[in-house]
C-alpha cells in the first residue's frame, strides 16, 4: 500500500494534517488531521509499508498488544481508503 503522491503530511504546532497538492487539490476538498500515531502511520505508508509492517510499527512505539495493535492499523488503513488517498 502507498499514499498517493499528490498528498502530504504536515506538523502545524502540535496537530498533524494530510493536505492535497497538484491535481489532487482539484479533487479532494478539506485536510485530513492525524494524532500523532496517525503520522507514523501515514510516514510508513508514504514509503509503500504493508499491513505488518505498520503493526509492528506501532509495537515499537507503544506499549500495547498485537491484537490491538492490528485492529488500530486496521481502522487507520479503512479512513485512509474512504479519503481515497491510497494508490
């Protein structure tokens, strides 16, 4: 999986945001906004990371299980289809 090219990911003070640039400002209206494991998620995804990859992202950040690991990578993976931001 990758993020389309034409989006990118910005720090404003202490909120992240996906904003569209090229033709994608064309199609796409609004920002997305991202917590911070959002963003590490979203960095991941820009370099083309899989399912697993992402798990085992946030397991080397955070204290939680691979369950809920899995299920929060999941979710974040489903809101970034609807924003139809992945090639």
């Amino acid at each position: 999986m990758k993020i389309k090219e034409d989006f990118l990911l910005r720090k404003i003070s202490d909120a992240y945001v996906v904003v569209p640039v090229g033709s994608a400002v064309v199609d796409f209206s609004g920002l997305v906004n991202l917590n911070e494991s959002g963003a590490i998620l979203f960095k991941k995804l820009q370099k083309g990371a899989e399912e697993d990859d992402l798990v085992e992202e946030l397991l080397n950040e955070y204290d939680v299980s691979e369950e809920i690991a899995r299920a929060d990578v999941r979710k974040f993976i489903e809101k970034v289809k609807e924003a139809d931001i992945l090639e």
